[in-house]
C-alpha cells in the first residue's frame, strides 16, 4: 500500500529538489554567479559571439579566424601551461586579481595573460550590429565632459592606437578617479598590470598587432581602425563602464 497520497509525495520531492538547489545554490554558485554577471574574463577561451565573416564590413573573415584560433589560442594554451608551471590556482584566482601583480610572475605569464585576456576583452568588444549600439546616456555625457564630444573621444583614441609604436593595445579605461581616459599598452600588457605606467580599469580596447588587420589594410593601421568603430559593442561598453564605476 502506498504510505503517503500522490500529492503529498510529490510534495515531499519537490522540497527536496528545492532545498537541494537553495543548497546548490549556497555552496556552488557564488564564485560562478559571480563570474557571470560581471564581464570577467576567465582563463579558457569562449567561442565568439559571431562567426569570422560577420565582421567583414571592418575586419575580413581569414584575419578573425587566424586571429583566434592561432593568435589568440596560443595565449590561452601558453597561460595554462605558465598558471601549471607557477601554481597558479586559477579556481581561487581570478584573471583580473592575477594581472593586479603580474610583476610577481615570469615574462612568459606576463604577455600570455595579458594577451588571453586582451583578445578575449576584444572579441566581447564587436558586434556585426555595431551601428545598431550606442554610448548610454550617462557614458555620453561622461564622454563630452572628458574628451569634448563623442567623434573627439575617437579621434584621440584613434590617435592612440595609430602611435602606439610596435605592437600593442589602445584603450578607453576608468582610472582611480573614476574618470575616462586613453592609454596604450606595447605588446600584450593591458592597464590592469601592476607594471603598467597608466592603470585602471578597461572598457575598450583595440588590437593594432599587424596580426590583426595586415591582410586587408597592409601598413595603413589608421584605415583599419576607421573601419573598427563599425563593429564596436557600445552595449558592452556601456556594460563595462558601469561596473568599473561600481567598483
Ligand atoms: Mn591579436
């Protein structure tokens, strides 16, 4: 004979199933939730948001695909080996939290955490639709205040980007006043490292590697980063601005 009516074993199983996730919930989840409503980079490498040829009004399809499965890859696989080698806990450590005393770590550690997280941090950054996106309200107005209208805040990073001598990264960070300001980076360092001569914390960033754009655009990096601002995600921008304010 059944000890208990149907309702009242459902019951039963449905508080289990509910307590057992409030427990999943309370042990597991923090450090993953975390990771999820920020836009922290791990250390694997995502699979882009778009496929190599979407980007093709800025950036051709055989560029994108060497881009991340050569380029990028090999700093994802490097930084494995270099957190194996100097046991780095990467479950314990976050990225960001690594790059904040990279000084500590080895030069191989150094440009493979920088350039994990750099072309994971770009990637994020485009969209096919980047017409479709714009600067928020607020992130606008920051933008007047700190660079004097929206086409002069890319004039002067793009001036960033095309006198960065050598390989390296522009960028649009917030700094420790929370205020916006253009930087560069040589090879795969980025503002977060403890070694950087300008630190805060990035909202955009773009590669001027000739990896990144020598097929089409050969020596002319300022044509390649004219066609760039089509594909830039002011969705993520404005996601990222907002955290790096709330921090
Ligand atoms: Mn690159």
């Amino acid at each position: 004979m059944n000890p208990l009516p149907n309702s009242r074993r459902q019951f039963i199983v449905n508080t289990a199933k509910a307590t057992a996730a409030v427990t999943l919930a309370s042990t597991i989840l923090p450090s993953f939730a975390k990771d999820r409503a920020t836009t922290n980079v791990g250390y694997t490498q995502q699979p882009l948001p778009y496929k190599y040829a979407d980007l093709d009004i800025a950036i051709d399809a055989l560029t994108m695909e060497i881009h991340y499965t050569k380029h990028a890859a090999g700093y994802t696989k490097n930084l494995t080996d270099a957190c194996m080698a100097e046991k780095v806990n990467t479950q314990e450590t976050t990225l960001e939290n690594l790059l904040a005393k990279i000084s500590k770590y080895s030069t191989k550690m150094r440009n493979n955490a920088g350039g994990h997280y750099n072309h994971e941090f770009f990637w994020q950054s485009m969209t096919p639709n980047g017409d479709a996106t714009q600067p928020s309200k607020e992130l606008l107005q920051q933008i007047n205040n700190s660079f004097g209208s929206l086409e002069a805040f890319k004039t002067q990073f793009t001036d960033a980007g095309k006198n960065r001598f050598g390989s390296g990264w522009a960028w649009l960070i917030v700094n420790a006043d929370k205020k916006l300001q253009i930087t560069s980076s040589p090879n795969q360092d980025n503002p977060l490292m403890d070694i950087s001569d300008v630190k805060g914390t990035p909202i955009l960033g773009l590669d001027v590697w000739e990896h990144a754009y020598y097929l089409r655009y050969q020596n002319k990096r300022a044509d390649y980063i004219q066609a760039w601002w089509k594909v830039v995600n002011w969705n993520v921008v404005n996601t990222k601005w907002n955290e790096a304010m709330r921090k």
